[in-house]
C-alpha cells in the first residue's frame, strides 16, 4: 500500500486557493489514488458546527485558537488520520498554519499558547504530525481586497481591514521562515494558468505526482 500524504493549503483571504485545490484533487485521482478533500476549520459533522461558531460569532481570540484546536482535534481523530493509515492522499484546504497566521499574526495572540495546543492536539509517538506539503497562496492583502469586494456578504474574518491580513501575511512568512522544508510558497498574483503551473510544479518537485 502507497504512504498516505497530507497536502495543505494556505493564504490570506482572496488568494485564490479553491480552484487549485480541486484541479490537484483530480490531477491526482487521475494517477488512481484515492484523494480526501477536506478544510478547516471543518471537515467532520462536529468541527463545521465549530466552524459556524468561529465564522459567525463574536468571541476573543483565545476562545477562538480554542475552537478552532478542538475543531482540528476532532477532525484529525475522525477523518484525516483515517485516511493516511488507509494510504489515502489528504487535501486540505487551512490547517494549523491558518490558526498561527490568523489568530497569532492577525488577533495577535499569544504564540507560546498556540505551540502548546498544536503540541497537545498533534503530538504522535513520532513527532510532531504537520503536512508532508504546505502550498502557500501569497498575496499582497490589498489586491486580496479588491478581489473580496462585493463578492459575497463577507464573513467575521473577510470583513476585517487590510491591516488586519497584512498581519496574517506575516504570521504565514513567520510559518514559512521557520518549516521552510514543508512550504512551497506560490505568488498568488499572477494570472490563473501560471499559479496553476507553479502548484503543479510543487507537487511534482516533491515526487507527488510523475
Ligand atoms: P475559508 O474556509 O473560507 O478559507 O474560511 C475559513 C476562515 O477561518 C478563514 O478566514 C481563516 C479562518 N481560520 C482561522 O482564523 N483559524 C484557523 O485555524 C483556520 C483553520 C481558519
């Protein structure tokens, strides 16, 4: 049986993730695995009610980094940890690195505490469990703006100043700069079939796709 993998993928708001998300998807079901198509916060029954809660409601930052450790928890129990021991390939859309980017970076909250949840909700007898790949959508906050504006009606976290992803922006860079290895970092700015090119190239860099 293959080794499953764990893909994630991250950025701020707007930056374009989700059609790669599924073009990768199907480029890798074409090589006859079977590909898991998840996202956090969610991914099981329990954690999309989380989710409903950290998107909607208003809490402070560490009821937030709180719901949203307990909603990964229970998606990982669940679902993700399932599907690896299976052999399966898992493509998540947010993982950890949101949590540090978003409630470290954007709300500013204590990143100590958050290494110790991490620690306490992905410690395995082998280490630390982390993606075998982190696909890093980069974009400059305010281009990420102009492309939410007047989309949809935003949520809690789309709705925040550019400040505020500016910030986030840099709690991914923290991320990066200090698991470089994990991330392959993609200029979110260019047009689609060049993202696209890049994302494919991650992936085949790595071995994950012939
Ligand atoms: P999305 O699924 O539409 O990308 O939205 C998820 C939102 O939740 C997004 O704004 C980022 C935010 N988020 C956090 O604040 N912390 C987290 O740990 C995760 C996974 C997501």
């Amino acid at each position: 049986m293959s080794r499953g993998l764990f893909i994630t993928f991250e950025g701020i708001d707007g930056a374009g993730k989700s059609t790669h998300i599924d073009g990768l998807a199907q480029a890798l079901r074409a090589t006859g695995r079977v590909v898991t198509l998840t996202r956090e916060p969610g991914g099981t029954p329990l954690a999309e009610k989380l989710r409903d809660l950290v998107l909607n409601d208003a809490m402070d930052p560490m009821t937030e980094a709180l719901l949203v450790f307990a909603a990964r928890r229970n998606h990982l129990q669940q679902l993700i940890e399932p599907a690896l021991a299976r052999g399966e390939l898992v493509l998540c859309d947010r993982f950890s690195d949101a949590t540090f980017a978003y409630q470290g970076g954007g709300r500013g909250f204590d990143l100590q505490v958050l290494n110790q949840l991490e620690h306490w909700v992905q410690a395995r007898p082998g280490g630390l469990l982390q993606p075998d790949l982190t696909i890093w959508f980069d974009l400059d906050p305010q281009i990420a703006a102009q492309r939410l504006s007047g989309v949809r009606v935003p949520d809690k976290f789309e709705a925040q100043p550019v400040d505020f992803f500016r910030r986030v922006a840099e709690g991914y860079a923290q991320r990066q700069l200090l698991q470089p290895g994990r991330f392959a970092r993609i200029q979110a700015d260019q047009p689609r079939e060049a993202v696209w090119r890049d994302v494919l190239a991650a992936v085949k860099h790595r071995g994950f796709l012939p």
